[in-house]
C-alpha cells in the first residue's frame, strides 16, 4: 500500500496545477499600472475636436476609462452592457478611440449608441501605450486621487460590472 | 484576339511588381540595435512571437516607440524600463529574479536536488536489502550453466 502513496501524490499535485492552469487565461496579462497614477495625457476630443480632453479635470471623482475602437470585434459584445450602465447614472464612462478614425468612430457611436459623457481620439495609438493597452476592449476604474485601481481586459460583461467593476467603484466612491 | 490576351497576361507581372519593403529607419544602425533590442522582447498580442518578428499593429507601434526613444539617446536598459512600466515584466523573455519569480529560475534544480536524494535514499535502502549469498562450488557450476546454455547445444 505505502509504496503507491508517492505516486499518488505526485498525481494529485499535478493534476490540481493542470486544473488550475485550465482556468488562467494566459492573455490576461497583470498591469503593472494598477495601484498607480493614471498616465495623463491631452488628447483632442472625438466629437469636438477643438475640445480636449485631459484625465485631470477628473480628479475627486470615480470613473471608468473605456479603450474601445471601430474596428473592435469584442467591442460590440460589451457595448450594450455599457449603454445600460450609462444609462443608470452610477459611474462616469469616458472613453479613448484608440487607433481609429475620427469619422469611423463617431459612425460606430452613432449606430450603436454613446455610452461616453466623451472619448477622446487615441489616432496613433500613444497614449495606448502609456496605458498598457494590447487588447482592446480594456477598462479602467480610476478612482478620485487619479489612481488605476482595476483593469478589465477584454469586453466588460455583466459578471465582471457586478462581481468587480461596480463593487470597487462604490467602495471608491464612499472613501 | 487569342494573342493579344495571352500577350496581356505576360505583361501582367509588371502590374504585381511589389517594390522594396520601406526602410522604416533611415539609420540602419539604429534598426539594427532595435531589432537586437525587440527580439528579446515579447509581442503582448502574439504571446509567442517577439516583438522584432510580430506584424501585429501593436507591435509596429512598439518598434516605432523604441526607434524614437533610440533616436532621443536613451539607453537600451532605459527603453527596456519604459516598457515594463506599462506592460509588466511579461514584455520580458528572460524574466528578472525576484521573489515570485524564484521559485521559476531554481524550481527545476530544487526538484533535481531532491530526485538525487529520493535516488540516493532508495539505492541505500536496497543495498541492505540484498545480502550477499554464498554458493557452494556445485551450485556455482550449475548456475553459470544455466547462464551459458550454448555448451549444450553444441554437444
């Protein structure tokens, strides 16, 4: 009986980092920017180009930074649970047109609806990089100090926005 | 008719011709250093690929980050400091020693060290196990008959 005891072990603690691994999604990759200040940046804004938009005039409040782009595939899956967020008046949601044409993203906007009090136009994609950004959708909650406190990659679905997104920014929010 | 069509589709090649690929940097020294500098960096869309190989748009932005910080003078530590300040240590293919990352740069050799001891402890425990037993002559001489049966055969 003992001599089998090893083997078994050795199984199970295997098996139980296979099982675990299964669940790790390795495009997550951990911002190293979660826990610091958000990068600040003065883009042009979307639909007033002659506006613009910096992350300062944010500060004391909780919001969300949405990376989203026309050209997003995922972006269209989160859309509607961003409208409806938007719609509830909980959290300001501004958004960075990241890499994307003026015109394309102010159609995609008009076709699906705006969810953003505005976005900000990201055309070469450096302010992106500042950010981290590698796959967009990516949300950021940004809380009054200005500071990165969650980062959602991929689309925003009801799961997350209940189990994380609307959590943290109602703990931000009472501070 | 026939010929003019086949003429037309001989000349078709001009129409295809491709041109050079741009020279992204007019300094091919300095593309060189990036590309020395992005093939040890990894691409965060393409995990696999490094960041010199990549075509992933994220990737052309990235080279390009690094061919104008180049161009500023920064060094290649400082440029490789920029990026994992916004992409983590995970841009990095040869991860630093740190705390967590321990266990990954002398996991394998612990586990070694202990194959070594578990080995060690096994092979001491059967050498008490096998004693050594005496044979009479008789029995000896049976024993390296049954071991060496071609002599019968060739009786």
């Amino acid at each position: 009986m003992m001599r089998f005891i090893w083997p078994f072990v050795i199984f199970v603690t295997l098996a139980g980092f296979l099982y675990v691994g299964l669940h790790l999604n390795p495009h997550e990759v951990p911002s190293p920017l979660v826990g610091k200040p958000a990068p600040l940046f003065n883009l042009s804004q979307l639909h007033e180009p002659a506006k613009q938009f910096s992350p300062k005039e944010m500060k004391g409040q909780v919001w969300l930074l949405n990376v989203w782009a026309s050209w997003c595939v995922s972006c269209k899956v989160e859309h509607p649970v961003l409208l409806a967020l938007s719609r509830q008046n909980i959290v300001p949601i501004y958004g960075l047109d990241y890499k994307d044409k003026r015109e394309a993203g102010m159609a995609w906007l008009q076709e699906g609806g705006n969810p953003y009090v505005l976005s900000a136009s990201d055309i070469e994609g450096r302010i992106g990089i500042d950010y981290g950004v590698y796959g967009v959708p990516e949300t950021y909650v940004i809380d009054k100090e200005g500071v990165i406190r969650y980062k959602q990659i991929g689309p925003v679905t009801q799961q997350s926005l209940h189990e994380k997104i609307l959590p943290l920014v109602a703990e931000l929010k009472a501070k | 008719m026939k010929y003019l069509l086949i003429l037309l589709f001989c000349l078709l090649p001009i129409f295809s011709y491709a041109g050079e690929a741009k020279d992204m940097a007019d300094d091919p020294v300095l593309e060189k250093r990036m590309i020395g500098l992005a093939q040890n960096l990894r691409c965060l869309v393409c995990q696999n690929e490094s960041l010199a190989s990549s075509h992933s748009e994220l990737a052309e932005d990235l080279r390009r980050e690094v061919r104008e910080q180049m161009q500023k003078g920064l060094s290649d530590q400082e440029i490789i400091d920029y990026l994992v300040a916004r992409y983590g240590d995970y841009v990095l293919f040869d991860p630093p020693v740190k705390s967590y990352t321990l266990l990954l740069w002398y996991g394998p050799f612990a586990l070694l060290l202990a194959g070594l001891a578990g080995l060690i402890f096994q092979l001491r425990k059967r050498k008490n196990k096998i004693s050594e037993t005496h044979l009479s002559d008789e029995d000896a001489k049976r024993a390296a008959d049954m071991l060496n049966p071609s002599k019968d055969l060739q009786k």
